[in-house]
C-alpha cells in the first residue's frame, strides 16, 4: 500500500479512537515523549498495559467469585487498573473504573460484576483498536514513512 | 443568682425593720426630750412662782417685825402710851401697802391672872375667851388683843391663847423670839384659808443665846398679821403670764403624812408635777409649792412626723435600692440567658455548616457513578432521543456536581476550613484561560469581551490562582448572563497606579470626562464601586503605601453593559442564596451563591469587594486581592515567545478604550503597535511612513462603515514595502457579525476576546512563521527545573512507573524507579543522593504515607546525628510529593499532615507539575 495512504489510515484511525473516547490526551501525551532515545516508549508502556490488564482482569474474575466476595481486594485491583489505564490514557477504562470502585464502596456485587463485564469489553475493543494501529505504525516504518504525529 | 435575690429580698426586709426601730426610736428619744423640756420649763416657772411668793412674804414679814419694834418703842417703853387703837387703826391702814399679803394686824399683850384685875379696869372691858366670846375664865395668863386694824376690829379683847392655833404660836413665837406661823385655818368672818404670823414683844433685848423661859419672862406682847393666803396667792399668780397653763398648789407640810391644802383646787392637770419648797422664815413650818400643767402633755406632733417622714424616705431609699437590684439581676440573668442562646446559636450554625460540607461531600461520590455511568450508557448504541436524554441527564448531573462543589466552598468558608494556597502562577496566562472559558458564550452572544492587566502588574505572583480564578469566573459568569449587547471588560491594575490616576484626572480636571467604554456603551463608573474600601483611605496624599515591596494589592474590576442589578435587591446581593428575583432564577438558573463566596475569598485574599450597577446601563464590580510578588523585577516582562520579536503591527480603531486592550495583548508578544482612527490614516501611514508595518488589525467597526474603501485598502497596502506586505486582520465579537463582509482578498479573521497564545497561533498561522517547537513556556522552565536532578519514583503499578519515568526523562531528570515503599525506604538512606522523591499512595504492604513516615523518622536520626556541622540541608530532607489519580478535596492537606511536601496528580500534568516542583528547586 502507498505510504501516504498508510499515514492518512493511521491519522484517522487514532482520530476515531480519539473522538470515540477510547483514548484521551493522554496518549498523545505519551506519544510525544517518545523521541530517538526511546523509539518505543509507546509500545513498551502500552504492551505493559496489556499484561497488567489481563493480570488484573482475571485476579477481578477471580476475587468476584469467591464468597464472600472481598470488595476491598476487587478494589484494590480496580484501583490498580484505573491508575494504568489512566497512564496510558486509556479514557473509557478508566470511566469503567471510577464507576466500578463506586460499586465496590456500595459493595453492590451486581454492579461490580456487569462493571467487570464491561471492563473486558472495552478492554478487548481498546486492545484490538490499539493492534491495529500499531500495525499500521509497523507497516509504515516497514514501507519507510515516518510516523505522523498527531496534534 | 436565684439565691442571690432571696438575699436582697432579706436584706431589704430587715432595712424595712431596721427603718421601724429606727423610726420608733427616734420617735421615743424625740418625745422624751420634748419631754424634758416641758418638765424644764415647768421646774423654772414653778420655781419663779415659789422665789416670788417667798419674796412677797418675806417683805410682808419684815415690816411686822417693824411694826413689833414700833409698839415695843412707843407703847411699852413709854409711860404713858403713846399709841391708842385709833393711832395703830390708822397707822396700820395707812401702811397696808406695805404688807401686799397681810389682811390685818393686830396687837396682844401679857396679861397675868394677877394683873387682870387691873388691867380690866384700866381698859373698861373683860378678856373675853375666843371662841366663846364670853369673858374668859381664869387662867395663869392671857393675851388679850389691845390693838388691831379696822379690818380685824372683831378681834379687840379677845384672849389669843384660848384659841388653839393662836396659843400654840403665841407660845412658840415668845420662845424662840422668831416670827412663827400658824398652820391654815379658816379666818374668822372671810371663812378663806390663812394663816397668822405672830411675833413677840420683848421688854428689853435680849441676847442670841437667851434661854426660852428667859425670853418667856421678858415677853411683853404679841403682834400677829394675819395671811389671807388665797387671795395672796392668787394675786400673785395674776401678775405672772401664762398662769394658766399652770396650776399651783401650796401646801402647809408640817405634818407629813397630812398636808394641809394652803391654795389651790383639785382641778385634774398633767400627772406630772413639780414641787418647789417654800421658806416662809418659820423653821418648824414646811411648805410646798406643787405645780403641773393644767393640760396633759400633748401628742409629739412634730417628733411624729419627722419619724414617720424619716422613716418614709428610709423605707423608699431601700426600695429604690432593692428595685435596682432586681432589675441588675435580672439583666445578668437575661444576658446569661442570651449568651447561651448566642452559644447555642453559634453551635447550630457550625453544625449546619459541618451538615452541608458533609452531606455535599456525600453527594458527590455517587453523583460521579452517575455520570460515570451516564458517560458508559452514551457510547453503548443508542437512538438519536435517548442520546437526547442521556445528554441532558448528563448536563443536569454536571450542573448539579458544580452546584455541590458551590455549596461545599460555602459550607467550608463558613467553618472557616477554606485555607487558601501559596503557589506561583501567571495572572495574564490565567486571565487568558477565563476569557477563553467565555470566548464560545460571548462569541455566540456577540458581546466583546476584553481584558486589560496593567504592566504595573508583576509577571509571576503567589496566591492562590484557583480561588482567584474562581472568583473572577464568578463575577465574569455573572456579567455575561446579564448582558445581551455591548461589552465586559476585566481590567486588573496595582491600587496604587488607580490612585495615582485618581489624582491626576482630580488634577486635571478630568474627573467628569466622559471617557468611551470598550464597546461604545455607557456604563457604570467604575470609581463608585470602590469608594469604600480601605485600601483607599489609608492611602496618604502621595498615594505611598506603608505595605512592603514584596506585596502587590490588585485591583480587579470585571465592568459590563448588562441589565444591572435592581436598586431594591443591591443591599443584599452577597447574602447566600439571594437573587435579585424569583423570575431571574428562572431565567439564568443558579443558586445565587457566587457572590456570597467570592467576596469570602476576597476577604481572605485580605481584600474588599464592591460594585456599584444602573438599570439598563451596567453594573461594575471591583475587588481588590494582596498577592506576593514572586519576581524583584516586575517591569521588565518577558514576551512568551519571541518569534514575534520587534515586529510593528498597526492598529486601525477609533475607540482609545479598546484600542488599549489591543495594545496590551500585541505588546505581551513582543509587538509593538501603532494607533490610528481610520483607514486612510492607516494607508497613510504604512505608505508614507517610514516604519515596516508588518501587521495592520483594523476593527470590524471599521472595516463595515468603510466597506466601500476596504478593498481599495486591500489592493493598496498589498503593493508597499517591495512585495513584504503588511498582513491584514480584522478584529471581529463574532462569527455571525461576518458576513457581509464580502470580497475577493478577505483579510484574515481573529475573534475575540484576544488572548495573547490564540492571537500567537493567528499570526503564526498567516505569517508563517515557523512554529519548530509547540511546547508550552511550561514545559521550557520544566525542563530548566528538572534538567540534570536525580528523582526516585516509587509505585506498585509498572505501567505507571513507566509513564512517570517517561514524562520526568523527558525534562531531562535522571530517573531511578523502585516499585514498593520498603525499596524506597532503602533507597533514600539519609544523606540523599536524590533531589526529590515521586511517591504513590496506595500501594500493597506499605503505602506511601507508611513509607514517607519511616524515611523522615531516619532523616530526623540522622539530623540529630550529625547536629554538629550540618553541610547541606538538603541532603537531610528530601522532598517527597504524592502521586495520586483521585485528587479529592483534603489530599493537599493529608499529604503536608503525613509528612509530605505536595501532591501531583497521575497522569502528570505539566502546569501543576510545574507548581510543585517550583517549589523546591529553585533555580
């Protein structure tokens, strides 16, 4: 594919997820640290991100079955996971997990569980989102274009 | 104090019972002495009366005794007598004068019985007895009467010694040779009470000591006078005043237990009497004189009332007394009361202060799940109506967050909690912030919205630049509900400089002149809102102000051209929750509570607040807020960014007013700037003068009224200067306002309000200036503060840390990331070898409050270690800031309790992370 046209894919790609509240300043924050020091600061944090999502996603699922459940374990997970998805300025995350921690202080264990639920379906869209775009990063530097910022 | 007034009531009784006794006493002394008086009285005249009589007897006496001589010398010792009845009858007549009390005299001689005989013949009549009047039978002697006055004629040839009375005193009077008396009796014929004082006629004189039968033998005769003692006394009495007032009686007391009423009647008088004793020269006979007053004493009137009224004024005074205090304790008693009340008052308010902190503070954690969630239900999919609904859900739920946020500021100003902070901060860049807050209003309303900050103003402050801000958003939010067309100008300048100017236009005469506002609208004077404060009146005439150098006072005043505030509801518009009216609550919604805050946080900026506002013309508020000034040198301000350096811009408005805002933003980027009134001052200018104009702003008041000129302008200014021409902007309220403005070479666009970095990016924008690197001047000094400093970070969370270390590399500080407080405690031994510390709060097994506790504990240890030679402070005290992601209102507070020196939120911000870090590193 022409590299312009990558680019312009890219731009609009991050834009949307931008606009759709996936991603916040944050992340463009985030971009802008990275420079030739660090040429991959962005995966780098974001990659930790997913690891610590999915560990702290099942530690959740986990700390939710058991009875009777310990909300103030669920909470310190949430409270781990909103301060890495504010990190990363993963912005609808970490609505989840301001609304989940309200649950987990209620110790509603409906509301914790449909939170949960949704955590991990926003996790799954942020994380096929954040892929595809670092796909689109990889195939531009592969085609030799540079990677455009975004203001 | 109940026991208190049973006291005074006690006290009071027994001043009433002292009063009586006293009343009573004093009464009892008062009579007694009147008394006294009257006994006084009652002695001396008793006592004359007594003096007088005695006098009056004793003279009558005497000359009886004269009248004994006399008879002794011309009838015994003469032979023949010389004295017959008849001489003595007339002699004793004539000489009655003489003897005031006497009612007769009379002469008796010795007769033996054996000279009776011839004593019979020789005065041809028999002694006869006296109370038979026959002639008396024999006896050893007699006495008959030979003389007697015509008075007592009856008494001639009766035997004086045949009487009982008359005998005795015959005998006693030649025995002692004295005068002597009788007791009362009844006198012959005047039946009255007298008395006979009878002296004997001696033959020879005898000496003193003659013995009685001595005497006896040379007795030749006896003269008596006979006393009428009633009629004496009587008399007597008369020549006295005041006789009757008082009765006398005069007894005869020979006989004690018998005396014998001389005068006087048994006519009932005052008990009370007095005796004088009389001496009538008799000494076997004793006399008295009783005297009393004929009326009984009478009632002490005057005594009385002076007791009672003595007594009166006594009892009143106490009652006076006693009244008064009652009515002192009864006012302590209603001030305790109200003190209470006051107190209790007080407590009711606190606590209702404390109920709305808490119950806001409350309401806030689940409203954020609402909107939390309000914010997940928006990108589910939904239709276009639900997606109506959960906006407006979502709007109400935000209106409702700040109005908690409003009453929670309320509630915490009146507990007094609200402490306000002391960080660094740029006013121009914060007024550049609020008037973009309001740029979309005031653009879609099509006001202008201007500010002006004066250049006395210093570049960097200390304050507290939220509450600052939230107080300008306050008054700014006001204005533009209320104004619909014309301007809202903020114009903040030293007070000093305002004084200053003051003075000048006084100077000058200009006080009244009628200077144009910003947008052509009268408006309010501005001066009016400020006449009271003190800021102003402890201004001298030199307008010096006492304060130090290093404090600035503001004056900040937000003016606009709105409806103004009703002249009834303008006493209380900064009570809480007080709107001009029901109607406008409605209208423009709001609690009615900013007021009331911004003018507490004007109070504890130090400052004052006051507006003054004209129907239909505007109101102006003006405030005035003592900062510290952060940098020495305030004149000198650094242009943000430097690109624009040198440059000349022209400047094509009619209005000086507005035109001055202009200036002030051009002049903060470095520009300087021309003023001209029209366009073809303007073309004259870029054409003929001898500057390079590289910007022109022209007013869009301007470019519509000379639209028939504009594109000539156009065409003419784009010719100048060898193809280097001058750019061309017009300065527009609104988007709306632009679109006649028609023609083929439109000159660019900038809407205000004019910020200096949107007015930047414009002129970057036209000019191509090349923008290489977009930082903010922020990140600059960052970078400038950070640069080379050694900083540990510490959180549990790996993404985090690396974020963190990221943005902190990129300030080019050198990072060292651990990822529990125990590894942080072993890093940062004392002496440190970092700058500062990045902690995270909540972290498994220690958190950072533990953490931070431990590491000053060691840093305390060290300190009082090595107390002798302390080389670098710094090495011993590290500071150590909080990185946190919920900034809930008490943190900043919690974090300096536990021992920290500030906060910063996650993910970092540059501005606050700025304002930190300032704090300590101090280039």
């Amino acid at each position: 594919m022409d590299v312009l046209q990558l680019q312009r894919k890219l731009r609009e790609h991050q834009a949307a997820m931008i606009r759709e509240g996936f991603l916040d300043d944050q992340f463009s924050q985030l971009q802008k640290l990275q420079d030739e020091s660090s040429p991959d600061f962005v995966i780098e944090v974001v990659k930790m991100f997913f690891d610590d999502s999915e560990n702290l996603l099942n530690n959740m699922t986990r700390a939710l079955g058991q009875v009777p459940v310990d909300f103030k374990q669920v909470d310190a997970h949430v409270h781990q996971y909103k301060g890495s998805s504010a990190s990363v300025g993963a912005a609808r995350v970490k609505n989840v997990c301001a609304t989940f921690r309200n649950f987990c202080e209620a110790q509603n264990l409906e509301g914790c569980v449909r939170c949960l639920q949704q955590l991990q379906h926003e996790y799954s869209l942020l994380k096929n989102n954040l892929q595809y775009l670092f796909r689109l990063q990889e195939e531009i530097q592969a085609a030799g274009g540079s990677i455009p910022t975004i203001e | 104090m109940k026991v208190k007034s049973g006291c005074v009531r006690r006290v009071f009784y027994s001043w009433i019972v002292f009063c009586t006794v006293g009343g009573l006493y004093g009464f009892w002394h008062m009579s007694l002495n009147a008394c006294e008086q009257r006994k006084e009285s009652l002695i001396s005249m008793c006592d004359e009366r007594a003096r007088m009589l005695q006098d009056q007897f004793n003279v009558s006496m005497n000359h009886i005794q004269a009248m004994s001589i006399l008879i002794k010398t011309f009838h015994h010792n003469m032979n023949p007598s010389s004295i017959d009845q008849s001489t003595f009858a007339r002699y004793t007549e004539r000489t009655a004068f003489e003897r005031p009390l006497t009612s007769g005299v009379a002469y008796a001689v010795r007769v033996l019985h054996s000279e009776r005989g011839q004593f019979e013949r020789q005065q041809g009549w028999t002694i006869k007895n006296m109370n038979t009047l026959h002639p008396s039978p024999a006896q050893q002697e007699y006495a008959p009467v030979i003389f007697a006055q015509d008075t007592i004629s009856h008494v001639i040839s009766l035997d004086v010694l045949s009487g009982k009375e008359d005998r005795e005193n015959v005998l006693r009077a030649r025995e002692s040779a004295k005068g002597v008396l009788t007791a009362p009796f009844r006198l012959l014929k005047t039946n009255r009470l007298g008395v006979i004082l009878t002296f004997a006629v001696y033959k020879r004189i005898l000496p003193s000591n003659a013995t009685p039968y001595q005497r006896i033998q040379a007795t030749d005769g006896y003269l008596g006078g006979v006393f009428d003692v009633e009629s004496l006394v009587e008399k007597l009495l008369q020549q006295l005043a005041s006789e009757q007032a008082v009765i006398v009686n005069v007894y005869d007391t020979t006989n004690n237990t018998h005396p014998i009423v001389m005068y006087g009647s048994n006519v009932s008088g005052d008990s009370f009497s007095y005796v004088s004793t009389l001496n009538f020269g008799d000494p076997l006979r004793k006399h008295e004189m009783h005297c009393r007053f004929k009326q009984k004493q009478p009632w002490p009137w005057l005594a009385f009332n002076t007791c009672v009224g003595g007594f009166v004024i006594c009892v009143l005074l106490g009652y006076i007394f006693y009244a008064t205090w009652n009515r002192v304790v009864k006012a302590e008693e209603d001030r305790d009361e109200m003190t209470e009340l006051k107190k209790r008052a007080e407590a009711a308010d606190i606590a209702k202060s404390q109920f709305l902190a808490t119950v806001s503070h409350e309401i806030r954690t689940p409203m954020n799940g609402v909107l939390g969630m309000l914010h997940m239900l928006m990108d589910t999919d939904l239709d276009v109506t639900q997606q109506e609904y959960v906006r407006t859900a979502q709007g109400s739920g935000k209106a409702l967050v700040s109005l908690i946020n409003e009453v929670l500021d309320q509630a915490k100003i009146e507990a007094g909690k609200l402490e306000l902070e002391a960080s660094l901060f740029d006013l121009r860049a914060l007024l550049d912030d609020v008037s973009s807050l309001f740029s979309e209003k005031s653009q879609a309303k099509g006001i202008e919205l201007a500010v002006y900050v004066s250049d006395e103003v210093p570049e960097v402050l200390i304050g507290d630049p939220g509450r600052f801000r939230q107080i300008i958003t306050n008054l700014m939010g006001n204005s533009i509900k209320f104004t619909e067309k014309g301007h809202i100008y903020v114009t903040i300048h030293v007070v000093e400089e305002v004084v200053h100017s003051i003075e000048i236009d006084k100077e000058l005469g200009l006080e009244d002149s009628n200077n144009v506002s910003v947008s052509g609208f009268p408006v309010a004077d501005s001066r009016r809102s400020w006449e009271g404060f003190k800021a102003f009146s402890q201004v001298g005439p030199l307008g010096s102000f006492s304060s130090d150098a290093d404090l600035i006072n503001l004056i900040v005043s937000v003016e606009d051209t709105g409806e103004g505030i009703p002249l009834e509801a303008q006493s209380r518009i900064f009570t809480p929750f007080m709107q001009v009216g029901p109607s406008v609550s409605r209208r423009h919604g709001g609690t009615g509570i900013g007021l009331s805050i911004s003018k507490c946080l004007v109070g504890l900026m130090n400052g004052e607040i006051g507006f003054v506002s004209l129907p239909k013309i505007g109101s102006t508020f003006t405030f005035t807020a003592l900062f510290t000034n952060a940098c020495n040198n305030h004149h000198q301000s650094n242009p943000p960014s430097s690109e624009f350096q040198g440059m000349t811009a022209l400047l094509i408005d009619p209005r000086p007013a507005r035109a001055k805002v202009c200036r002030y933003h051009m002049q903060r980027l470095g520009i300087r700037i021309q003023v001209v009134s029209d366009l073809s001052q303007g073309l004259s200018t870029i054409t003929e003068g001898n500057q390079i104009i590289n910007i022109v702003l022209i007013e869009q008041q301007v470019w519509d009224r000379d639209s028939c000129m504009s594109s000539g302008f156009v065409d003419s200014t784009s010719r100048v200067h060898d193809g280097v021409a001058p750019k061309l902007f017009i300065l527009v309220n609104s988007n709306a306002c632009l679109g006649e403005t028609s023609g083929t070479s439109n000159p660019r666009v900038i809407i205000k309000p004019l910020r200096a970095s949107m007015l930047a990016a414009s002129l970057q924008r036209a000019m191509g200036v090349s923008c290489r690197n977009g930082e903010v001047p922020a990140s600059l000094s960052l970078g400038h503060l950070l640069g080379g400093k050694k900083i540990l970070i510490v959180d549990d969370n790996g993404v985090n840390r690396t974020v963190a270390a990221g943005a902190l590399k990129k300030y080019g500080a050198d990072v060292v990331c651990v990822s529990s407080g125990k590894e942080a405690i072993s890093k940062l031994k004392p002496p440190h070898d970092f700058d500062a510390c990045f902690m995270d709060i909540q972290m498994p097994e220690m958190d950072g409050f533990e953490a931070t506790k431990k590491i000053r504990e060691m840093e305390r240890c060290g300190r009082s270690k090595r107390d002798g030679f302390v080389d670098n402070l710094s090495k011993w005290d590290v500071p150590i800031l909080a990185m946190t992601a919920d900034v809930i209102q008490a943190t900043h507070e919690e974090c300096v309790r536990r021992g920290m020196d500030g906060y910063v939120s996650k993910p970092f911000e540059a501005e606050q992370l700025y304002r930190e870090v300032s704090r300590f590193f101090h280039s």
